[in-house]
C-alpha cells in the first residue's frame, strides 16, 4: 500500500519541483524588470526638472538680452528728441549727449549724425563718436552700401534697423539703428533734418552669464535666418519673435545634453542598484538551498563510490609506486655503470647538443655532467647558422641509421691538451628523435709511444748503416720536434774539464741565444742545462721568468721567446754525463707523463750517438 500511494503521489509532486528550480529565474526576471523601472522612473523625473530649470533660466536671460536691447534703442531715442528741436547740430553738444549713452552701455559702439542727403544720395556722417566711430569718418558718403542705404531710407518715418553688417577692422557682427530727426517750430514740423544712428555690438549684448547657458541671435526677417551672434547647442529654448525697427529678430537660448545630466543626482542609479542587489541575494539565497539539497544527495551518493574506489587506487598506487622504485634504480645502476667506464660516453642530437654523458665526458671537459647536457639557447627546430663538417658527418650518420669508427680522432681537454680519441659512433633514439651514441677512448698515450718507438728505430737503423753520429743527432732534435707541436729542442756537450757546456745542435732557436748560453759553467743555479749537468737528473722549469735559475738569462729568454725549459742529462752507456738534452715552450708548463718519457727517450738517442761519434773519433 505504501509503493502505490508513493508511486501515486509522484506525479502530482514533479510540477512543484518544476517550479521550485525556475523560481531562482523568476525571481530574477522580476527583481531586474522592477529595478530598471525604477531607475527610469526617477531618471525621467530628474531630466524634466533639469528641463525645466533650463528654460526657465534661458527665458530670463533672453528677456534681460531683449531689455537691454530695448534701453539701446531708448538711448537713442532719447539722443533723438535732444536734437528734434534744435535747427542745428553742433559737435560739442553731439559728444555731450552721446557721451552719456554709451558710457552705459557696452553693446554700443558709435553714434552717429547723419546729414540728409540730396536726391539720390542716403546722405553724408557729420559726427562720430564711440570707440568704432574710425569705421565713419566724417564726410563718409552712405550711396554705396546697399543695407546702410536701405536703413535710411526707411527709417524715413520711424526707427528702422539694419541686417548684419562686417565692418573693416571689427570683430563680428554690427546692426545700424537709425532714426530720422525732423525740424519743429512750435507745433509746426519741418523738413527731416537727417539721422541719428547707432552701431549696436549684438555679440556684447550676448556675453554669457552661466557657462550653461549659450544665446544665438538671428534676423528672420527673409525666409531664412540669418545669424548674428552667438553659437547654437544640441538643447534650445525658442523665444517668441520681436519685430523692432522693421526687422524681425529671435533670440534662443540653449545648452549641452551634458550641462542637464550634471542637475542629475545619484539616487536612480543607487535605486537601481539597490534593487538588483536585493534581487541577486534572493536568487542567490534560492540557489544555495537548492545547491545544499543536491550537494547532501551528491555526497551521499559519492562517497559509496569514494569507498569502493579506493581500494582500487590504494592497490594501484602501491603497483606504481614499486614499478617507480625499479626504475629509478634501474636508472641509478645504469649511470653508475656508466660512470665507472673510463671511456667517455655521451649521446648527441642533430643539433650537436648533448643530451647524456658519463662522468668520464664530463672531465674531459673539465665541467660536470648537470652543465654538460644543460639545453643550449638555440632554436630546435631551426638549426642557426652552418653546420661544422663533424655535425653535417653526425647527421648523415643519423638519416642513414649507420655506425662508424674514427680511429684518430684529435680533441682538445678543458685543460688545454691535446689527446687523440678512438670513437664509435652509434645511431640512437631519444623520446622517438634521432641522435647519435658516441663511444670515444683515449688513445693519446698509445699513438705517442707508437710514435716514439718508430722514430727509435728509424734513429738505430740509421746508426747501424753508418750515417755519420752528427747527422743522427741532428735527427733526433728534428724527429722530436715533429712529434710535439711547438717544441724546439738543443743539445749541449759537456767540455773536456768537465766544468762547462759548449754549443751542440740547436737549429730552432735564434744563434743569439745559443752564442749567449756558449760555455755555460754547470752548477746548481745555472740555468736548466746547467744545473741538469750538475745535479745529474732531470730539471724543470714551468717559467723561465720567475725562477731564480734564469736570474742571468731572462733577457735572453725573451728575446728568444722562452718561457718553459726542461732539461735531460745525456749519458754514456757506463752512467758518464755527456752533455744535456733541451726542451723549450713558448708558454708556462710542466711536463706531462707522455712529455717526461719522450725527453728521456730523446735524450737517450743523444746519447746513443754522441758515444757512437767519440767512438769514430777514438778509431
């Protein structure tokens, strides 16, 4: 009973739950719709009171512009009916009448006494006076302009004004206001006796009070407006039409859409944003119930999958675990193998980088093995520059997955040495790219020993065919010289007393130094050869500049380019000290074990035919 009533009441609960997950929704669409109606509602309210206060505003601006408009032409007026009496005009009294008026105010420019003129002619100025009256020399004549003309001719009854007028050497617009001046006697009116005008500066009249508000007067006398002063904005307030003087004039007032926005407040906008911040907790505060209920579901129905997963990972996760431990020592053995090959193994890219070497490589290079295989700075994937003739051979190798031997292969040590390498070079993957597995052993001592027994038996041979013992000696400091690069070489004798050595051989150094080392007395502190001879075993000095031996010979040194000299005894087969056998450098060294034997080797060939020769010499 309690599954069918269960399975009977689902149906009419699933349109609740529907509602209850959009009711986040609605509340939003709500909430939103309510807060932006809001706001337009009291922005619309600000901007018609920032309206309002505009025209009102510009409305009185315009009627103090149209009263002092008005006074001017009162001024004029009253200048007018001083003269309307009088049968003439007189300078004097024209300055004091006209004084006053413009005095009072700024818009006028000049006043003006206008002779009538004869048929055909508007008539001549007799006075000026005002700060532009230089534009109306006395004398002007007005038949020319056509608008001046114009003002005259109908200011024959009343008042009349004129259009906008540019007169040479003012800035902007100018009207003329001209009023006729007749003759009375009595009550009898005479002949028009001429004009009094006025030059009117209407942009003065326009100097702006507020900074909000901006004026434009215009003449819409014709069918279009013509402007006079001032400038238009996007906002304008449109006064009424005022006709005066025959013409037709507006003025408007307006402003920026910007000026009504700064009469416009915050509080719309906070409204609004008060509004939607109400709006979001509520949604919000819908939502977290709602994500509380599926999260408590969610976790319930998670954690019985976190239990039976974990097993499962722990199990795996010791698997990985050991397999990372038989890796890594898998690797650690690897590279202490490696390490304890003395022969230097390293692996290359096609860009001659090195991505493995051994311990071996590394002090060949006098560095370690983190530096050796550090990334160089270079594009990999553009090789920079020419490749070196080795690289262009490595990379043959690599796209022809084919291995070689170079049995002589010379290298230079971080040490500076000079060593020649036996190195194999295998085709190798690295991560899927080509690289190449070089296997090199020193082979330096090997070849010199080869070498030196060769030139050894060259030497005996040519003893054993009889070749002259000088001859053989002169050989033995040429095969040497040949055999280490850089090396000159000297022989010296030991003299009959037994005291002293005399020149030998000596080809590669200048005679200069050999003159200067001629008859050199043996002793503990002479030199390398001499004390050699003296001390009966071999002395080396790494540098002939700071060793006390060559106090008496530096110069000489110098000047021979001499900075290392390392020096044999040559004996006789019985142990008889027969003279000394030279080595000279051109830089500061010692010997190294390969140089130490060869100078004993040299030394005893020397011997070998210096004892030949003193044979020849007893026979």
């Amino acid at each position: 009973m309690s599954e069918q009533r269960s399975s009977g009441e689902r149906p009419r609960a699933r349109p609740w739950k529907r509602l209850l997950e959009l009711g986040p929704t609605l509340v939003a669409l709500v909430g939103t719709s309510g807060s932006v109606l809001l706001w337009q509602t009291l922005r619309r309210d600000e901007i018609r009171e920032a309206r309002a206060a505009f025209e009102l505003g510009a409305s009185q601006r315009v009627a103090r512009v149209q009263s002092a408009c008005t006074a001017a032409l009162e001024q004029l007026r009253s200048v007018g009916a001083l003269f309307d009496s009088s049968s003439t005009v007189e300078p004097a009294e024209f300055r004091t009448f006209t004084a006053s008026a413009l005095a009072r105010s700024p818009a006028l420019r000049a006043f003006l006494w206008i002779e009538r003129g004869q048929a055909g002619s508007a008539g001549r100025v007799v006075f000026a006076e005002g700060d532009e009256r230089s534009s109306f020399a006395p004398g002007t004549e007005f038949g020319n302009p056509p608008e001046v003309t114009a003002v005259l001719e109908r200011a024959g009854g009343e008042l009349a004004l004129s259009g906008p007028l540019e007169l040479p050497g003012a800035e902007g617009s100018r009207v003329l206001a001209a009023l006729p001046v007749r003759f009375h006697e009595g009550e009898r009116v005479g002949q028009l006796q001429g004009h009094v005008a006025l030059l009117l500066d209407v942009e003065q009249l326009l100097l702006p009070e507020e900074h909000e508000i901006a004026l434009l007067a215009e003449d819409v006398t014709g069918t279009e407006p013509v402007h006079l002063a001032g400038a238009r904005d996007s906002l304008c307030y449109l006064s009424p039409v005022q006709e005066i003087g025959g013409r037709r004039w507006r003025i408007t007032g307006s402003t920026s859409s910007e000026s009504l926005a700064r009469h416009t407040s915050r509080w719309p906008i906070l409204a609004g944003v008060l509004g939607l911040l109400v709006t979001a907790s509520a949604v919000v505060t819908m939502l977290m119930a709602a994500s509380r209920k599926r999260a408590r579901a969610l976790v319930v129905r998670r954690s019985d999958e976190v239990l039976h997963s974990y097993a499962t990972l722990a199990s795996e996760a010791e698997e990985r675990l050991q397999a990372t431990r038989l890796a890594q020592q898998s690797q650690e053995q690897l590279r202490q193998i490696l390490d304890l090959v003395p022969s230097q193994i390293y692996v290359k890219d096609r860009h001659g980088r090195m991505l493995l070497a051994n311990e071996a490589t590394a002090e060949a290079y006098a560095t370690s093995v983190r530096k050796l295989t550090l990334p160089a700075e270079v594009d990999v994937n553009a090789d920079a520059g020419a490749a070196s003739a080795e690289l262009e051979e490595d990379r043959r190798l690599m796209s022809q997955n084919r291995s070689t031997i170079v049995a002589d292969h010379p290298f230079v040590d971080g040490q500076g040495r000079r060593r020649i390498l036996h190195v194999a070079k295998i085709p190798y993957r690295v991560h899927g790219s080509p690289a190449l597995l070089h296997v090199a052993t020193d082979v330096t001592e090997s070849r010199q020993a080869e070498d030196i027994l060769r030139h050894q038996n060259l030497l005996l041979g040519e003893l054993a065919r009889g070749v002259p013992p000088e001859e053989v000696l002169r050989h033995v400091i040429e095969a040497a010289e040949k055999l280490v690069s850089g090396l000159r070489c000297s022989v010296l004798f030991l003299s009959p007393d037994r005291r002293h050595l005399v020149h030998g051989l000596a080809p590669s150094l200048p005679e200069e130094y050999s003159r200067a080392v001629e008859g050199l007395e043996i002793g503990p502190l002479a030199g390398s050869c001499g004390a050699a001879a003296h001390l009966g075993q071999r002395f080396v000095v790494r540098d002939v500049m700071q060793h006390a031996n060559w106090a008496a010979y530096r110069e000489q040194a110098r000047r021979a380019n001499i900075r290392a000299c390392w020096s044999e005894p040559i004996r006789a087969a019985d142990g008889e000290i027969l003279g000394t056998f030279a080595m000279y450098y051109a830089e500061p060294r010692a010997p190294e074990p390969f140089e130490e034997r060869f100078i004993e080797s040299m030394a005893y060939l020397a011997g070998i035919a210096i004892e030949r020769s003193r044979l020849d010499a007893r026979i």
